[in-house]
C-alpha cells in the first residue's frame, strides 16, 4: 500500500511508483470515480493532441491535395458571405 499526505490547499503529490506504474506525465489528468461511500478509483484520463489522431479514421475519398483544399475553402467562404449578404 501507498500512501500521499493531503496539504492544507487540498493538494496530494502522487508517489513515483504509481506515476510510473500508471505512467503519468506532468500535464496528464485524473479522473475521480466515487464508488462507495468511502471508496474512490482514480484513472487517468489522456488528452490527445490533434496530431496523435491522424489515421485513426478511415478515409471516405482521397486526398485531394492542398491547392483543391483551399480551392474548396475559399468557394465554401464566398458561398457563405453570399447567403449572409441576402439575409440582411
């Protein structure tokens, strides 16, 4: 068993066997699960950057390449400014 000290701001330093066990990061979150009346599960919870999740959806059409992108963007944008322009 491990045990963490509670400070006075309500803030505990989480041993180095569980951070490495749990291999935790400085910036990673925890997530509190109350489970009983006397009982809590903490896990961690990751937050993925942006790059970390390319490829992990399957593609619906190839790309295009980068000139039909911003071709696309900049017809989506007029488009847009269009409709907006008659609603006023």
């Amino acid at each position: 068993m491990t045990r963490a000290k509670i400070t006075s701001k309500g803030q505990v330093t989480i041993p180095a066997v569980v951070r490495r066990r749990m291999d935790l990061k400085p910036g990673d979150y925890l997530e509190f699960h109350l489970e009983q009346e006397m009982e809590v599960t903490i896990r961690p919870f990751r937050v993925r950057a942006i790059p970390e999740l390319y490829g992990s959806l399957p593609a619906t059409r190839t790309y295009p390449g980068d000139e039909a992108i911003k071709k696309e963007v900049a017809e989506a944008i007029a488009r847009y400014r269009l409709e907006k322009g008659r609603e006023e």
